[in-house]
C-alpha cells in the first residue's frame, strides 16, 4: 500500500493497569518505507494524531494492547475515523501466530526486545498487505435525535418547558430526515411521542457512517447521536484478498484423503470423506486455499488426482517409485491421523514440501526485504525462475502463472461481486478441463477401435488354436491322472518294501536255531493291532509279545482271535495285571494261549524279539492241559445249572398237579425227534433215549444198564441230559407264547 499506515507498540504500562496508563511507540509508513518515529505518545494523543492526519491503517501485533475488552475495542473503534481500519498482523483472533513468523512472510527480520522495531513491522507487514482488519459495525448507521437537557428545571411553567423541548427535538429530527432524503440514503424512522412533541427519534440509516452526512453534535435543548450498527461478533477480515497457497496432498479412492500445508510446511487441513465426487472435493479445496502445488503417493499419478490438478493449473508432484507404508509413517511422525487416507495424503504433502524445501531456503536468503514469500515459492513451484517472478518485464502469462490470483484492487469489493468473480473464474477452469478431457476422450476412441479390431483378430487365433489343443489338454489331464496314480503306487511300494525287509528280518529269527520270532506290541489296543498288521502282518500262529493292558477292549482281544495267533505272552508285573483285570478268562474263552514272559525270558528289539523255543513249547503244553481242565469245569457248572432249573420247574407242575414233590420221583421223558446230532467221519448218530412212563414209587420199573449201554454207547449221559433239558426248555418257550 502507498498511503500513510500507523504502526504501534506498548512502550510500557498496560491498558489493563489502572495505575499506570500505556505508552506506545508510534512508526509511520509511506509507500512500505519509514518516514518518521515517535515514542512515548499516550492513548489520548494517538487518537488525536489519527484523526488529524487520518492514516488508512493501524497497524498492531495484538488488539489487546488497546483495549482490555471488547467494550473498550468498540468505543476505541468508534472513535476512529471511517478511513482508518485497524489491523491486527499476527491472525484473525482463532489461528494465530507470533510478530516473527508473520514478518517472516515477507522477509523482514527485527529485533524482537526493541518496542520500536516491533511497531516498525507490524506497520511494514500491513504494507504488504498482511494481516487482517478488525470489523465491528455493519454497513447500517444509527441517528440517536433526543433531549439535550432535563426535564424537571425551574423557571418556566413546567408545560411549556417541555413543549419547548420536544419542540425543539422534533424541528431538528425534520432537518436530519430533509438531508437523508437529499442524499438518497434508505432508512427507517421510529418516533417515541411525547407531550408537546416527540421525545426521541431514531433514524436507521442503511449507509456507512462515512456516507451519512450528521455528525454526532449536542446544543441546547437537542443531542444528535450518529454511530455504526454495532455487529453480533467482531470479524477479522484479511488484508489481501489472495487467497493464501498450499501444498494439496491427495489420496483418490471410495475414500478421499485431503492434506493442506501452508509453503512454511505446517498443515491447515487434514480430513478424509467417504464418496465425494471431483467437483465437490475441488469446491472443498478451494475453500482451503489456492493449490500451489497437488501431490500423490503414487509414481504415477491417479486419473482422478490428475483432474484435480487440471482444475487448478497447478504443477503435480509424484515420487520416483510408489511410497511404501513405512515411509509413509516416518514422512507423518509427529502428526495425529485418523485413518489410513489421511496418512497417505499427508505423507504425499510432507514429502512434496520437503523435496522443495532447502531450494526454499535458499531462495529466502537473495530476496529483498518485504517480498511476499508466498508468491515467490508459488511461481518456484510453477518453475519460474527467480528473476522471472520478481521482474516487471516478465510476459503476462509468466506472471499470471506466478502469482495464483490478480491484485487485491482487481477483485471486485462488493461480496457479491467477489462471488461472481470466483465462479467465473471457475467455470473458465472447467472449460479448459473439458476441452482437455474431450481431447482425450477422442484420442481414447481411436485407441479402443484399434484395440477392438487386433482383439478380434486374437481371438480367431485363439479359438483356431483351442479347437486343435483339445487332444492335447485331454491328454494332460489323462497324465496328470496317471502321475497322481503312480505317486500313489510308489508310496505303497516304498510302503511295501519297507514291510516286507520286517518280514524278512522276522522270518530270519523264525529261522534261528532253538528260537522262536516274536511280534512286539506296544499296548492291547485296536490301533496297536492295526499297526503291527501294517508293519509286518498279522498271520495265523503268530506269537504277540504285548507290553501293557491298560485300557484293553473286548474288539481288540476278538481281533486277536480272528487273526488266529498262536499265544500271547505278558511281561511278568503285566500279567500280574492281567489276573487282576480278569484278562486271562477273557483269553481262555476265545481260546487264545496267554503267557507268563517271567518263565520265557524274551528278548525285544525295537518290534520284534525272540524266545527260547523249548521253554515256549512247554508253557503252551501246561496252558493247553490248564485250558482243557477250564473248559470241562465250565461245562459241568453249565450242566448243573440247567439240572438245577429242570427240576425247579418240574417241582411247580408236579405241585400244580397236587402231588407231593418229596414223594415223587423226577424222570427223564424221552424227546419227540432227535436232540442232537454229532458228524463224526461223515456218519450222522442218533441217539434217543425211551423215558418209563411215570409210575408210582412202589411200581417203578429199573431198565438194565446194558440196555440203555447198547441203545447209546457213543455218548455220555450228561450230553443225553443236556439235550434233554434243553429239549424243554424249548416246549415250554412255545407253551408260554400259545
């Protein structure tokens, strides 16, 4: 800016000190040079000296330094002439940042300890247009007309004093309406009536305060009020109308992540929105700020960051190779991320800023004080040298490209206007966009038709080529099938092999003189007995040397009985078990020889061992005669047992029939068919016996012994017996089921 602009700084004393009141440094700037300094000048005095040389802007670091509350910042505001703003250089009251960083913008360096310097950059800083004005009044107007004096003086009768009053208060309110109206000016007038006139009259003037030709005046019996409509909130308006670059970090997807840094490195904006279409997020974008430059994590950049970029204009900046996720990591070390979008994007923005930022540097270092840095890293950036961005001869598109919007006097004031600019300046940008895609589209065309035409042709290859490889592919799959079915063989003859060098080994101990082969079992199980049947086979006359019982199953003792081993042996404390768990009956009724290895003494290798063969035949002789005296003890308790039942149940019919069982004597009747029939040598004998018929004691008849001998001289008399009874017990079964 080229006119006159204020620049303050507390020199000592505070506004909030009600002993000591501020004294400011004052430094006057013209045309962004120094033209004059004074110190020490109190609040009463700046104010007076701003009215009388009327400066365009008040330049301070911080609004508190005027005024302690909001109250005392709208009366100092008021106080202030229309022309003059004050501008706060360091944020808009919400983001906010220190003298040094703002005057680093544009290159100035101060000593931070001199109240002076302070004041002299926060007025350069201004000049350049930094900062952001302060708005505390809207674009309204309020007229106050009132009484100037009171009501309840003496002299005059009390009536007419106060017709003369509100006389007086209405003649000056028609002279304020006449120069409105005059002027042309909008407004809307409420009267409070009053006797002998009205009391108060207020004029709402839709102008500026400037442009309302009443000054606030007080005489005689009228006062005359004239101030800005006050606002809900004070606003920070910037300076520059530019809106301020950025550095765009873009990760495209179902999920867009968004990143913006400022060309200092520190990040405005992070977010990440799910299903956004490229309008909307270049609309987002735009309310960030102005693309200086849009990256990606990708080598190659993504179509739909690609559109972004065209809407814009702006360089696009991509790796040498894709950004793996670790780097990813180490790139936003320190920053707070929600998602894995935001961590690209962010990542993409911190890397981009960081490949440009020693070239930042440097560049910082050649300019002259009060460059706006942010242009000169925007036209770097654009790849305009320095001397291109910073001379006044540099063609028109250069310097178009340089600086990303036109001069702050260019835009237009009215907020409207503005509107009209940006979308303007959008729909321009859209355009060219299209006229881009649309060139593409047509060269994609081409592409694709002759891309369609060499598909074609491929695919009558291919089809011929199938059509003559279906013998092929069927004899492929025929050898895969046979390559499954001889690894499947090969396995089963390794399998084999290795069984039969077992079988060979075991059948050489069979061999051995004065020794017996042995086949080891681990355990009387089911899976044991499977297992030594895969290893070796389980043949008829085997000898088992089992080494424990525990858990032992009738399914794996009756497995053992079909494969008709010959005897199994126990080691000395398992056979002790054996008796114990009753093992050994359940051998001697399968009929299984079960051994003592106490008297054997086997030796075992690994599955199979040997036993002395003189000592195995003579405990399977003592097993054999043991076995046989068991088996006849078994059926002769069998025998007394149905003896037992035949003649309970004789007794209770011979009850029935009212005799007395102790005087009756119990025969045997003779079978109506043959009981038994024994095939010995291929020749069937049958055998019957005649029962006496029942007689009284003292008539009984006594058949000879040599009759009854010659009538069955093959069979015992409990096998007649037995047949007999069970003969019986099969005629009262059907008797009970009649």
């Amino acid at each position: 800016m080229t006119g006159l602009i204020f620049g303050i700084d507390i020199i000592k004393g505070s506004v909030r000190s009600g002993t000591l009141r501020p004294r400011f440094g004052l430094i006057r700037v013209t045309d962004s040079r120094v033209a004059s300094e004074e110190k020490n000048i109190s609040l009463f005095r700046l104010l007076r000296l701003i009215n009388e040389e009327r400066p365009e802007i008040l330049a301070v670091d911080s609004i508190q330094e005027i005024a302690k509350d909001t109250k005392e910042l709208y009366v100092f505001l008021s106080a202030l002439p229309h022309s003059t703003k004050l501008v706060q250089v360091t944020g808009n009251g919400i983001k906010m940042e220190t003298l040094p960083q703002a005057a680093a913008r544009y290159n100035l360096k101060f000593d931070k300890t001199n109240p002076m310097e302070e004041a002299k950059a926060s007025a350069l800083v201004a000049s350049f247009g930094g900062g952001y004005e302060v708005a505390a009044f809207e674009k309204e107007t309020l007229v106050t007309v009132s009484r100037g004096r009171s009501l309840g003086r003496g002299g005059w009768s009390q009536n007419r004093y106060v017709r003369k009053v509100h006389g007086a208060v209405k003649v000056r309110a028609r002279e304020i309406e006449d120069k409105l109206t005059e002027q042309g000016l909008r407004f809307t007038k409420t009267v409070r009536r009053a006797f002998g006139g009205e009391s108060r009259i207020l004029f709402d003037v839709f102008a500026e305060r400037a442009d309302v030709p009443v000054s606030s005046m007080k005489s005689g019996d009228v006062s005359v009020k004239v101030e800005g409509r006050r606002k809900d909130k004070i606003e920070f308006v910037p300076l520059s109308k530019r809106p301020s670059y950025i550095i765009v970090g873009i990760d495209p997807g179902t999920t867009v992540g968004l990143a913006a840094l400022d060309l200092d490195g520190n990040l405005v904006y992070l977010s990440s929105v799910r299903a956004l279409a490229s309008g909307d997020i270049i609309s987002e974008i735009r309310k960030i700020g102005k693309p200086a430059l849009i990256a990606t994590d990708k080598a190659e950049m993504p179509f739909g960051v690609e559109k972004i970029r065209r809407a814009f204009s702006a360089p696009g900046w991509t790796p040498k190779k894709d950004i793996l996720i670790k780097e990813k990591y180490e790139a936003a070390l320190g920053y707070e991320f929600n998602d894995d979008h935001q961590r690209d994007s962010l990542s993409a923005a911190l890397m981009a800023y960081a490949s440009y930022r020693n070239k930042f540097d440097n560049i910082s270092r050649r300019l002259p004080a009060g460059t706006d840095l942010d242009i000169v890293r925007a036209g770097i950036l654009k790849g305009l040298t320095l001397e291109q961005i910073l001379s006044a001869d540099a063609p028109k598109e250069k310097q178009k490209s340089a600086e990303a919007e036109p001069d702050a006097d260019e835009i237009p004031s009215d907020p409207k206007d503005e509107k009209i600019w940006l979308l303007e300046n959008e729909t321009e940008n859209l355009r060219k966009l299209i006229r881009s895609l649309s060139e593409e589209l047509e060269s994609k065309n081409k592409a694709l038709a002759s891309l369609q035409k060499k598909l074609e042709s491929e695919r009558d290859i291919k089809n011929t080529e199938v059509l003559l490889s279906e013998e092929v592919r069927d004899r492929d799959i025929e050898l895969t099938q046979v390559k499954k079915a001889l690894r499947k063989e090969e396995r089963r003859c390794k399998n084999m092999r290795l069984r039969l060098e077992r079988m060979k080994h075991y059948i050489s101990l069979q061999a051995g003189e004065g020794h017996l082969a042995l086949k080891v079992m681990q355990q009387l199980s089911k899976d044991q007995i499977k297992i030594v049947d895969d290893e070796m086979g389980l043949c008829e006359d085997d000898i088992l040397y089992i080494l424990k019982i525990d858990g032992w199953g009738m399914s794996a003792v009756n497995e053992i009985a079909e494969s008709k081993a010959k005897a199994v042996i126990l080691p000395r404390l398992t056979y002790q078990r054996a008796i114990e768990q009753h093992l050994i009956d359940v051998f001697r009724k399968e009929n299984i020889a079960i051994l003592s290895g106490a008297e054997l003494s086997p030796r075992v290798n690994g599955k199979i061992g040997v036993v002395d063969e003189t000592a195995f035949t003579q405990a399977l002789i003592e097993w054999n005669i043991s076995q046989e005296v068991y088996l006849k003890n078994k059926k002769t308790e069998e025998l007394k047992g149905l003896v037992d039942e035949y003649q309970v149940v004789r007794k209770k019919e011979v009850r029935e029939q009212g005799i007395d069982p102790t005087t009756y004597e119990f025969k045997v009747e003779k079978p109506k068919k043959p009981l038994f029939r024994h095939d010995f040598k291929k020749e069937a004998v049958v055998i019957e016996k005649e029962i006496r018929k029942e007689t009284p004691k003292e008539e009984k008849k006594e058949i000879p012994a040599e009759e009854i001998k010659e009538k069955a001289p093959e069979k015992k008399v409990e096998d007649v017996l037995f047949g007999v009874l069970a003969e019986y017990r099969e005629e009262r079964r059907k008797e009970k089921e009649q």
